[in-house]
C-alpha cells in the first residue's frame, strides 16, 4: 500500500478575497500540510510519495547550494524541518526544467516529487506531452524486492536522521541479502 500526495503550493495569489492570502498565511497552511504528512508516515510507516507543482525551485534552495537570499526559502526550510529531515523523505530530481515560461526566456524546477521510501521507486522522468507551461512529473515504482539506484539530494552530516537511515538499512538488506540468502538456502546452493 502506499499514499500520493497531490501537492499545489500558492505562490503569487496574495491579497483579499474569501480566503486570505498573506504570505504568513501561506505559512500557515503550508505548515499544517507537511505536519499533517510528517504525522502520517510516522504513525503508519506508508509509503508516501509527495508530488506536484510546489511553486518552489530547486535551483535557489540555500540547501542545494544557491548562496543569495530568496523570498520563498521559508517554504524550502520547512519542507527541510517536516519533510526531509523530519520523516526520511528524498527529493527526487529528475533531469532538466519542470517549467518554462510562456515566452521561452525563464525556467526553473518548480514541480517536484518526494517520497520517503526511495528503495521502491523506479525513476522519475519529466514528461512534456501535454501542452502546458509545466511539464509531467511521471514516477515508477518498482516492485520493493527489487533494488534501483536513485539519486538522493545531499545533506549535512549534522542534518542526518540516524535513526531514519539505519531503518533504510535494514529494510534493503532485508529485501536484497536476507531474502536472497534464504533463497539459495532454499535450494542447497550455501553450504554451512
């Protein structure tokens, strides 16, 4: 079993109106989404899988590398704080641009997909069959017996959950060297 998310982050509609807008509003629900995420993947252990238009680049993430301030980093920061470092998730990053303007002159990668249990994920690939500004985010798993490389975003070693990780652990070699040990036991091929 596992749980998509479909995520769409407001990014520009500030203002009045019957919902109000207002980047610390923004904030708020922002907030209460990744907490509400952070708290069903530890109270279920679900493979969860985050996808959608997050109205957040990649390129300008000070946690990626990008060194100049940016107005949208609170959003970033608490993807970090819920998400990446608070339940195990990954960014995927698939190659190239997820959006591109009208006019052709600005791209960025605003869509993006996280999930916090990479060992069943396929790949992910950008898809422009659709005629729109954005591209398609398209996700494969694959089956958790199975193990594929995957491209983990970078953290600090002072940002890494032990915990988390030696869980990862435990499940791959589970999947890959436990069961694969049992099976050739199974057929006489390990001799003790």
């Amino acid at each position: 079993r596992y749980l998509v998310v479909g995520v769409y982050r407001e990014y520009t509609r500030l203002g009045g109106g019957k919902i109000a807008r207002t980047t610390n509003q923004q904030k708020q629900r922002w907030n209460k989404l990744l907490s509400h995420i952070n708290q069903v993947i530890h109270d279920t252990g679900l493979e969860i899988h985050v996808l959608g238009d997050l109205n957040i680049d990649t390129l300008r993430w000070k946690q990626l590398g990008y060194r100049s301030g940016w107005e949208k980093q609170w959003a970033v920061d608490m993807l970090y704080d819920h998400l990446i470092n608070g339940a195990g998730m990954i960014l995927t990053e698939p190659t190239g641009y997820t959006w591109t303007s009208r006019d052709g002159t600005k791209s960025s990668c605003l869509d993006l997909h996280l999930t916090n249990k990479p060992a069943h994920l396929g790949k992910v690939t950008i898809s422009n069959d659709f005629t729109s500004d954005h591209c398609t985010l398209v996700v494969e798993r694959i089956d958790k017996s199975m193990q594929e490389a995957t491209k983990v975003t970078k953290r600090r070693w002072g940002e890494v959950d032990y915990v988390w990780m030696k869980e990862c652990f435990n499940e791959y070699w589970y999947w890959n060297v436990h069961a694969c040990s049992l099976f050739f036991c199974s057929q006489g091929l390990i001799v003790n």
